[in-house]
C-alpha cells in the first residue's frame, strides 16, 4: 500500500484529468440505461422455457399476450376501439369479448391482444396501442409488457423520489460528523460520481446482457451509501492524520490505513454479491453484477478519487466551518464504552432478548415472486387486471401445459388409447378442473369411436384439424386448468410430483405454476452454498486481517443473528401490514439479497472498527483499554456511516415499487440493528468477556502469542 499511496499523491492531478473525462463519457452512456432494462428479473433457464417456446412455434399458441380492459363501455365503443388497434398492425390477432362470451359481462370486458412472437420492442409496443385510445376513459392496457413498462416508470420515478429525500438527509449527517461544508460535499461528489460511472459501464454491458429494472434502484443505492461510508471513512482518518503530520504525509498513512480497511470491507461485500451468481435466476445475476460494477467502482474512487481531490484542497478541507471542532468529543464514546464493559453479562443478555423478540415473526415467514403487486396500487394497470381476476375468477386458476413425447406419434391406434390414458389420469387427479384433448374438444368419448368418425368424410375434413392443433410430429399438447393459483404451494406441488411421475411418455411441462416451482427450487437447492461461501470466505478474510480466530466467528454468528432479527422485523412490518401497509408477503429475492448485502456492509463497520481496537491492542496489549480506545475512536464515524447508509436505503420505504421498498426497508433495518445492538452494546461486552481470547490465532503469529502468553494467563 505504501509504493501505492506514493504514487497517488505523485500522480494526483492526472488522476483528477482522468475521473473528470471518464466522468463526462460515462454520464452520456448512464443516460441511455433505463431504455436498456427490461423484465423484472424472474427468469431461469429451465423446462418451462422450453416448453413455452416449443408450444409457442409448434402449437402456433400466442408467445405474449396483453389485456384491453373495459369498463362501462358500450358493444358498439368496444368495435369501434378494437377495430382502430387492429388497423394499427401491432398485434397478431385479437380476441373481442364480443365473439367470446367468457370475456364479456356488462359492465366489465377484456381482450386479448395476442402476439405470435414476442416484439422486439415491447415498450414500445404498449405505448403505440395506449396512445390508440389516449384520452378514453374506461379503457386500460395490462398484462406482462404493460406491467414491466410502468415498473420501468415507476422504478425512475421511485429513484428520484428517494434520492430526493435521502441526499438532502445525507448531507446533514456528513455536516454534522465534519463541521465543515467542504468535508461534507466531498463524499457526496465521490459517491455520485461512482453512481454516474457504474450505470454507464451497465449501459455498455446491457447491450450484450439482460437487465432487470430493478438494477435501476439498486445500483444507485447501493452505491451511493457504500462510496460515501468509505468516503466518511477515509476523510475522518484524514482529518485525524492532518493534525500530526503534512498533507501529503497524512494522505499516505490514510491510504495505508483507512485504505486497508475499504479494500477488506469491499472484498467481504464483493463475495456475498459474487455468491448471488450460483443462483441461476436473472434477477440475481442482474443484481450481483451491478452490485460489483458499483462496489469495484466505489473502492477505485475511494483510494484514486478521493485522496486526490484531498491533495487538491489541502488546507481547504477546513473551509465553511459549520459547527465547532469538538476536539475531546470521543470522551462521550469512551465513556459509553467502558459503561458497557463494566457490566458485560447484562449489555450482552439485552442485546440477546432484544435481537430474539424481533426474530420471533421469521417463522411465518411467507415468501412470493412478486407479480402485479410490485405495482404501486394507484397504478390503473395494477386496477384493471385486479378487476378483470375478480370478475372471471382468473386468480383462482391457473393453466399447465403438458407436453408428452411418443416414440412413433399419436395417431396411430396405439397413440390415441394412450392419449385416452394420460387424459384419464389428469382428470382423476383432485386438483385438476378441465383437461383439453382431442376427446373434450370434439365430443367423441373413446379412441375406436375417433377412428370410426375419421372414416366419414365430411367428419375427416372436421376432426383431422383438431388432432393437429394437440400434436406435432411425437409431441402432444394437453392444456391443464388447475384449481389453484399459479403461485399457490398446491400448484407448485402438483408441477413437481407430476414431474416425478415414470410415465410411457417423456413428459415436460410448462406455465406459470412450473415458472415458479423452478424459480423457488433454484433458490432452495443453491441458497446453502451461498450462505456458505459467504460464511466461510468472511471467516478467512477477518481471521487473516486481524489474526485471531475467535473475532472472525463472533462477527459471524453477531451478523447472522441480526440479520434474522431483521427478516422477523420485515415479517412484522409488510407481512402482517404495520405502519400503513396492507398485509400481503414478502418478496422471495428479499432474503437472499439483503443476506448477501448486509452482510458484507457490515463488515465494513465490524473491519473498521475492530483495526482500530487491534491497532491499540498491538501497543498496549491491554484487551479492556483497546475495545474502549477502539469504540471511543471509531464510533462516531461507524455510527454517521450507518446513519448515511440508514437514510440512503431507508428512503426508498417512500417509493412504491414494492419489492425495492423491501430492499431498501430490509437493509436499513438491518444496517441499524447492526450500528447499535450488535456494534455498540454486543461487540464490546463480548470483547469484555473474551478477554485476551479475542486475539487468539491456534496457527501462526496470533497478536496474543506475540508476547509470549501462556493459556492459564488469559484474562489477568
């Protein structure tokens, strides 16, 4: 680090040239990336694709389909509307609720705008068909496109809301932990420019990459509350540095120093985002490369960026002073600390049944893949598809495709029996309400009575079209409505034993009980992987940066346990709809994402923290004197960074797309429990009660063996 911080402050001008030009090319291509986002994320690689697309292209089933809702309208203003959309060109067929009496009541009323190949430019196709009706009441588009075109809405809309609330909020706390108005706008300049620069590297991605709207929130988030911690960080050492020692020479030992400690946090954080990749969902893809573009971005700003325009300002950090330079106000926060490890066993058993009453909602937990109800409920698309469920009773059904394979085809007489077979069996089956074959759509009840029809020409010239609207080639179609949502553990349960059935046919299934049986199946079969090289990766990194073995398991287990304490306050808060929430779920991606988040950001407060208790410990080698120097030293700037973090994610609890509110909400839960339970109460008392024992390393230079200690010494 030394050769490196050297070079920083010999280079720091061509450095600020060259953030400045990157700057201005990166703000062009940032512009460009909400017209790069599509879908919401959920999307996995699996048979339900598959059979999509094959139903699709073989079956000549619609590949996307739209809803024109309705309501009051009258038969001839149906005609009249449907009839000017038609001239338009954009879809492949439309189904009127006038020729289809299912989709037809009077008062409400839908088509279907059906596509035979997904558009390639569905934005702009769900713009093209509202602006066909533009300024008509009573009228609603809705439907998947339609859905993700207003999330895409929403989720700008919902950022600048955030930004507009979290910023201003930020800038106070930065006012209040430097004083000055300089020191404050630093990190806020450090932490937009990291922000410009990771979504304009995103655009460029997003040109050979899927991206989920969603990365529209969460980079910005993100980024903008970890570039400004490590900011905080770095100029609070600075600050520290500058009053024994030269500018320049300050700026070397803070990169020696707060440097190191960034470089830890971020690669703790770099993991859990880089473990979301195992997940083979699109949506955690989407998140772990835009967390690390944000994340690699964020440190490159704080050791390039940063100290530059430090040894650009020189002594003008100090400018447009605020507030007082307290100089002896770490005495409160030692104070604080040696309260607290004065009675250890009390501070660590509240912290305990604190952290154990919020964990009590977590067994209810009730996860979801989030659908219309990410929408905001003010949204008319979010209204009219609601609506249109309740009307036909569309929620309480869902439709599977089965797609069986025989060897030789079906129409032989062998085919059409075992084609009787596999009807007979789906229609025994208790959660199956309608099987659509041949025999249902005809009317003809048995294999030998199809074969006597197709004898009689004009019946021939009737059925042949109906058997090749059910098979390809060795493939034949059964459409399934199931008695359950397709988001309903029944249906999901059905898919999956269905699944597991030996059949005379190779069976492959799709729908929208399939999509999220794999949705949830992929999340199951990898999560423990995740957590564990998540686990085991952190554990590795702590216990080499600061040689002891018991540190890093404490961090571990402290971290675990708040972060269970925050998905039972999450439970509490939208599950069961406190604080002016209706109930409804939580989002299945909440979990792993905030797992996979917080637990590295707070290891940027565990990192910096305990660096400073392992620097004093390293002099004295006096356990109780280092946790009390370490807190009084460090709190200050942990507890105004968690704050920033806090204020930046917490803001998004403002906005309307529900599953970001989650995440924003989740983390700043989570970042608060973390900066006051765990950080302030549970770190020092255990440091307390360990003793010498925190700084104990089995294998190698352990800074307790380093003078020589003995086991039976431990704690005199």
């Amino acid at each position: 680090m030394h050769s490196f911080a050297n070079f920083i402050t010999k280079s720091y001008k061509w450095i600020l040239a060259f953030w400045l030009i990157l700057f201005g090319v990166m703000t062009y291509f940032a512009i460009q990336l909400p017209g790069l986002l599509a879908g919401d994320g959920f999307r996995v690689d699996g048979e339900h694709e598959k059979v999509m697309k094959i139903v699709s292209e073989d079956f000549n089933l619609p590949a996307e389909t739209l809803f024109l809702v309705f309501d009051g309208k009258t038969d001839k203003e149906i005609e009249s509307t449907l009839s000017e959309l038609d001239s338009l060109g954009i879809a492949s067929e439309i189904v009127s609720p006038l020729n289809e009496k299912d989709q037809y009541t009077d008062d409400l009323s839908y088509a279907m705008l059906q596509f035979s190949e997904e558009p390639d430019d569905m934005p702009k196709a769900v713009e093209d068909i509202r602006d066909s009706f533009e300024g008509e009441n009573g009228i609603v588009l809705t439907g998947g496109g339609a859905f993700e075109h207003d999330i895409n809405k929403a989720s700008q809309r919902d950022l600048m809301t955030a930004e507009a609330i979290g910023l201003p909020i930020a800038i106070i706390v930065l006012l209040f932990a430097f004083g000055t108005i300089v020191a404050s706008v630093v990190p806020l300049l450090v932490g937009i420019g990291t922000v410009v620069c990771s979504l304009g590297i995103l655009a460029l991605l997003g040109n050979n990459v899927d991206l989920s709207i969603f990365v529209l929130n969460i980079v910005p988030m993100l980024g903008l509350a970890l570039s400004i911690d490590f900011a905080l960080l770095f100029i609070s050492r600075y600050r520290e540095e500058l009053k024994k020692q030269s500018i320049t020479d300050s700026v070397i030992m803070t990169i020696r120093t707060a440097g190191r400690s960034i470089i830890f946090s971020a690669v703790c954080v770099f993991i859990g985002l880089g473990a979301m990749l195992l997940i083979k969902v699109d949506i955690f893809g989407n998140i772990a490369l835009g967390g690390m573009v944000v994340v690699g971005m964020a440190v490159a700003a704080s050791l390039t960026l940063l100290p530059s325009v430090l040894l650009l300002l020189g002594e003008r950090i100090h400018k447009g002073r605020l507030l007082k330079d307290r100089g002896e106000e770490a005495n409160g926060w030692r104070k604080f600390a040696n309260a607290v490890i004065k009675r250890p066993v009390t501070i660590a058993i509240v912290a305990f049944v604190l952290l154990a009453i919020a964990l009590i909602p977590v067994r209810n937990m009730e996860l979801t893949i989030p659908q219309i109800d990410s929408l905001p409920e003010s949204f008319d698309t979010r209204q009219a598809f609601e609506s249109m469920q309740d009307t036909f009773g569309m929620g309480n059904e869902s439709t599977v495709f089965l797609l069986a394979e025989r060897a030789g085809g079906w129409e032989d007489t062998g085919g059409l029996s075992e084609m009787k077979k596999l009807e007979q069996q789906l229609t025994d089956d208790p959660l199956v309400g309608d099987v659509s074959t041949i025999y249902t759509v005809s009317g003809i009840e048995t294999p030998d009575q199809w074969e006597q029809s197709l004898l009689v020409p004009d019946m021939d010239a009737q059925l042949k079209p109906v058997l090749e609207n059910f098979t390809n080639g060795d493939q034949l179609l059964v459409p399934v409505t199931l008695n359950a949502s397709g988001s309903s553990n029944e249906a999901q349960d059905w898919v999956r034993d269905w699944s597991a059935k030996k059949t005379d046919w190779n069976l492959l299934i799709g729908g929208e009980s399939r999509f999220n049986q794999e949705i949830f199946d992929e999340i199951a079969n990898q999560i423990v992987y995740v957590l564990l090289i998540i686990v085991v990766s952190t554990f590795f990194i702590l216990m080499f940066a600061f040689r002891s073995l018991v540190i890093p398991i404490k961090a571990i287990l402290m971290n675990i346990l708040g972060l269970s304490a925050t998905f039972g306050i999450l439970v509490y808060i939208f599950q069961y709809g406190h604080f002016g929430l209706h109930p409804g779920t939580v989002a299945l991606i909440i979990p792993v994402i905030v797992f996979s988040l917080v637990f590295g950001l707070s290891m940027d407060y565990e990192v910096f923290l305990i660096s400073r208790m392992q620097e004093e410990f390293s002099y004295s080698f006096d356990n109780d004197k280092s946790t009390v120097e370490g807190l009084a030293t460090t709190s200050k700037v942990i507890t105004s960074a968690a704050l920033i973090m806090i204020v930046l994610t917490g803001a998004f609890a403002f906005t309307d797309v529900m599953p970001v509110k989650q995440i924003g909400v989740g983390i700043a839960i989570a970042v608060a429990i973390d900066a006051t339970i765990i950080r302030l109460l549970l770190v020092p008392s255990l440091m307390k009660l360990f003793g010498k024992w925190n700084w104990w390393l089995p294998f190698g230079k352990g800074l307790y063996r380093s003078k020589n200690q003995q086991p039976h010494d431990l704690g005199k």
